[in-house]
C-alpha cells in the first residue's frame, strides 16, 4: 500500500486475489445519490476477513484499518470488486492490502476506487487471541 496518495497510479492494475464481488444497490446511497463509503469500508473489512480466516484457519477479529482515499465515486449499479493480498503473517496477526476495483456494465468501464490495509487476530471459541498454524 502506499502512503502518499499522489504515488496512486493512473492506470494500475488489481492486486491480490478476487476475495468478493457484490452489486452497488441503491439502499446504499448517500442523498446525493453515490454509495457510502462506509459500506465500502465493510465489503473491504469482509473480503479481508475472508482472506484472513483462510490463513487462520478459523476465526479472526478486526483490529485495524489503515487510511484510505476514495479516488472515484461508486455509482448504484457497479460491481464492485475486492481483492486480498496478505502483506504479513505474524504469530497471531495478518496484515492484508484489500484494493477495491469498479465495473460499470453501462460503460464498460473498470476502475480503481481505493485501496487500504486491514489487520486481523485469530482468536479461539472464547474471543482470546490464539497462534495462527503455519
């Protein structure tokens, strides 16, 4: 991930696996009409998750999000697509740069619309942090 918003390519390409891919539906607008980011954050938050419990091999929790810059506005209609890398496996910690990609049907447009780092903890049946196997 970068640090400096003005280093964000043109023109980059997805990094990471395809985690999640869902639909921009109208429920999620602000009054203006463009999807939330909040709700952006979320889908990012669940395909890191995702990524996250499969090296886990069980069930984490979310312990940080890192700054992030939404370079374009997510339109009702778009496919909105996540990918996961994994940065950093510690002894209980997984570090994972989720970028967001858009698809427009109507345009055929693709896009990038942010990218951030989520870290997550494995943790047992009783929410207590627990080693992650290798």
């Amino acid at each position: 991930m970068t640090d400096n918003y003005d280093d964000l390519d043109e023109e980059p390409i997805p990094t990471g696996e395809l985690t999640l891919q869902t639909l921009a539906m109208p429920a999620y607008t602000n009054p203006n009409g463009d999807i939330f980011g909040g709700w952006l954050m979320s889908q990012m938050d669940l395909a890191g998750s995702i990524k996250a419990s499969s090296i886990a091999c069980g069930r984490v929790t979310t312990v940080a999000a890192g700054s992030m810059a939404f370079l374009r506005p997510v339109p009702v209609g778009a496919t909105v697509s996540c990918y996961a890398e994994v940065l950093e496996t510690g002894r209980s910690s997984i570090r994972i740069l989720v970028d967001v990609w858009l698809y427009s049907a109507e345009t055929g447009e693709r896009y990038k619309v942010t990218e951030g780092t989520f870290v997550y903890v494995a943790i047992d049946d009783n929410g207590r942090t627990r080693p992650i196997d290798r």
